[in-house]
C-alpha cells in the first residue's frame, strides 16, 4: 500500500490526541468494561487502491500547519521542508487537511474543520461502534475501521511520496509520535494499573467541571520525560498520548490498535521497538 505512514495509519483510526472531556452536567459515572477480545472480523469495507493512496499522502504534505513541526534536520517532501511532527492526531486529521484529502478522493465535500464524514465516505465504514451515544463523555469507535485501517494503510519502506521514501518521512517527521504512542501504551501495561487508571479516568470524564488535558498533564506529570513538550495548544505530550490508550481501552478498540502500531513499528522502527523488551518485560505486553 502507498501513503506516508504516520499520516494515515493511526490517523484513519479518529482517536482524538485530545481529552475527549469537556465541560459536562454532573451525572452519575456508570463503570464501561472494555469490549471482550475477539478474533478481528474478516476484511470490511472498501479497498483502497495504490494510487489513491499516493494521491492521499501527497494531498496532505502540500500545505500542513507550519507550527506543528520542529526546526530540526527538516526532510524535504514536494515543495517544502518538514522538521519533527510534535503534534498528535488532532493535526494529523485537520490542521493537516487529512479529511480534505480523504474528501478528494472520496468525490465528496468537507462540511467544517472537523468534518469526519469523509473517512466514512472512502472507507465504507462507520466511524463510531453501536456503543456510542451522546451520553458518552468521549467517542467510541469502531474496531473494525481500525483493522480496515491497518490493513490498507502502512506501506512499504520503500513506497515513494512525492519522490520521498515512506522509510525517510518515518525517521525524519513521523517518529517521535509513533515512538510515544508506543511507549504510552507499553508505560500502561508495564504498570499493572492499566483497568484502574481507566477507571479513574472513566470517573474523572463523568464529573462536571473536569478538564481531561489538566487531569492528564497532574495525573502523569512524571511519565516518559525523554519526549518532552509542553501543552501549548498544538504539542502532543506523552500524558496526552496515555490518555489516548485510557480511552481506546474503554471504548474496545485497544487491542487492534495496538495491533497495528506493532506493524508499524516493526517495519519502521524495529531496532529501536526491539530495545524496548529490556524495560518493558511485563508477561501482559504482546510484542
């Protein structure tokens, strides 16, 4: 398959980086259990063909929001220069145009900024599973959008976007955000606290007057320092991507999540993610 990876293969997924928790009527929390671990359905949804992905990948390089790349060791893709990505998922689908792109190709219109319906149009998926409902504090996707996602969306090392190889952009802009994601997720195992710390922040999101990215930031405020960042509106930091796999634990779509960040991984990053067994030696991690 043919598209940059960190532009699409999570991305497609519409796992907010952010909380996910605004400001709410105080209400009762209900304890959500994880959906139980299943074999992943067969392929659904719509294929996507190699050149549309090309077309996806190069439609996003062609005018993202400057601010969310570092300055250092810029990779050079079409017609610009792009340093570290230090944003999360939030830019990657909008302050990237992602949905745009999507829409292209899709032969549909983009209705606001966060237009979502796009990825629904070119998948043939719903972007939402029957557990969701306006009562939930945060959304609850899809699993099989997930699985749809890691099966069309991560390319070869070599596959080319704007002339640029997938293997470059990866290690230029795209690492340290699927570098944090994967230690956010193996920091939760590794732990032994991953059911409660959903807990807590399935309680937290029900409580009127909480702001999720506060909750994080006090919560976790010592976790993964090596990644650095700060919330200034546009910085994914590594609370923000715990918060990520809180959520995605409770909503079910954890597991083929992980599953595809593993793929990615492997074939983007395997020297490094192979590192990661030293620290990381809970029994409950599948490498």
């Amino acid at each position: 398959m043919r598209c940059a990876p960190a532009i699409i293969v999570l991305s497609i997924l519409l796992l907010s980086c952010s909380s996910g928790v605004g400001k709410r009527e105080a209400k009762e929390p209900v304890p959500v259990e994880p959906a139980a671990a299943v074999e992943p359905a067969p392929q659904t949804g719509t294929a996507i063909e190699q050149g549309v992905l090309s077309q996806i990948g190069t439609c996003w390089f062609r005018k993202p929001y400057s601010y969310m790349f570092g300055s250092s060791a810029p990779v050079s893709v079409g017609e610009s220069s792009f340093g570290m990505l230090l944003a999360g998922i939030g830019g990657i689908l909008y302050y990237g145009d992602l949905n745009q792109c999507f829409a292209e190709q899709a032969g549909t219109n983009v209705k606001s900024y966060s237009d979502n319906k796009p990825f629904e149009a070119l998948s043939g998926l719903p972007i939402h599973s029957d557990r969701m409902d306006e009562s939930q504090p945060f959304g609850f996707y899809n699993p099989d959008l997930v699985v749809w996602g890691y099966t069309n969306l991560i390319p070869a090392q070599t596959d080319l976007i704007a002339g640029v190889s997938a293997q470059t952009i990866y290690s230029g802009v795209f690492s340290r955000f699927f570098r944090m994601m994967t230690e956010s997720y193996l920091h939760l195992v590794q732990a032994g606290t991953y059911r409660q710390e959903m807990d807590a922040y399935w309680k937290m999101a029900n409580q009127t007057g909480q702001d999720g990215i506060d909750y994080l930031q006090a919560r976790y405020q010592t976790a993964l320092p090596g990644y650095g960042g700060s919330w200034d509106g546009t910085t994914m930091t590594p609370q923000m991507a715990i918060g990520f796999w809180l959520r995605r634990g409770l909503d079910g779509t954890s597991e083929e999540l992980w599953t595809g960040l593993r793929k990615v991984m492997l074939r983007f990053d395997g020297q490094w993610y192979a590192g990661l067994r030293s620290t990381y030696n809970s029994n409950d991690i599948v490498w």
